[in-house]
C-alpha cells in the first residue's frame, strides 16, 4: 500500500543528488556583447587552477574598485572579467584600461565560477591575479595561462 521504508530513502537520497548537479554549473543566460575573448575548456581549466594557487598565496585583487587601483598603479598580471555582469557599464572601463597598461585580460564565462575559483560563496565580477615572483608556486601556470590567453586574443 504504501512506500517501503527503504524506497523512501532511495528518493531521498536521488533528490540532493538531482541537486547538486543543477549547483555545481549555473547556466549563464546573458553573455556582454564586449565579452571577449571568452576563454572555455582547458585554457579555463588553466585559468582557474591559477586562480586557486594565487588566492592561496594572496596574489589577487578582487572587484572593480581593487583592481583598477592596481591599475592605475602599474601592477602587472592578468586579469579575468566576468562575462554575465549587467549591467556591463560596471566595468566597460577595464578592458580598455588594461589594452593601455599593456596588461592581458579575458573574459570567463560567470562570476559564479569566478567567485568558486576565488574561494569565496559570493559571485566575483572581476579579478586580477599579480605576477608571480621566480620562486613562486605558480609561475609555471601563470605562464602557460599568459600563453593561451596571447594566442586567442584578438586585441593585443
């Protein structure tokens, strides 16, 4: 007549399942128009590997405010923008400002995978990750991240 106690649990157990494969990748509706070079697959998986050992050395600045001070004060590195930020008004400034600084920028496709790979729960619209030192951790990654990003983007 009724659910056996074991075919409850089996349901209980599919639903975080069905869950968490729908939170593991949010789909991005809305890409910007000036998104680009959108970098996808394993220049992505690159990028947010750097992403990961930079944060944990804090060689990174996070938002618009942060860096475009780092900017304006001549750092150098990469920096990788969202591409699902609305209005693109936030930040339309950047990538111009970087094309100037001589610095290499590229967009991902969510701040929602950006905020992930920055190890925070919020959402990061824009990050820059510094140049690493010699004796730094991820100066090789940093290198083939820089490398891929040359060969795909359009402007510089």
């Amino acid at each position: 007549m009724g659910k056996d106690n074991k075919d409850k649990a089996a349901d209980k157990e599919a639903e975080p399942e069905q869950e968490r494969e729908e939170e593991e990748e949010p789909k991005s509706l809305y890409v910007s128009p000036i998104a680009n070079p959108i970098i996808t697959d394993k220049l992505l998986d690159r990028a947010l590997k750097l992403l990961k050992k930079a944060v944990s050395e804090k060689k990174t600045k996070r938002g618009v405010p942060e860096c475009t001070k780092a900017l304006r004060k001549g750092m150098k590195g990469i920096c990788f923008l969202a591409g699902d930020i609305f209005p693109m008004d936030v930040f339309a400034h950047v990538p111009i400002f970087c094309e100037e600084k001589g610095v290499y920028y590229c967009y991902v496709g969510s701040r929602h995978v950006l905020g992930g790979a920055c190890q925070t729960k919020r959402p990061v619209s824009l990050v820059m990750v510094q140049e690493p030192p010699a004796d730094s951790t991820y100066s090789k990654t940093y290198e083939q991240v820089l490398a891929g990003i040359k060969t795909v983007h359009p402007y510089m």
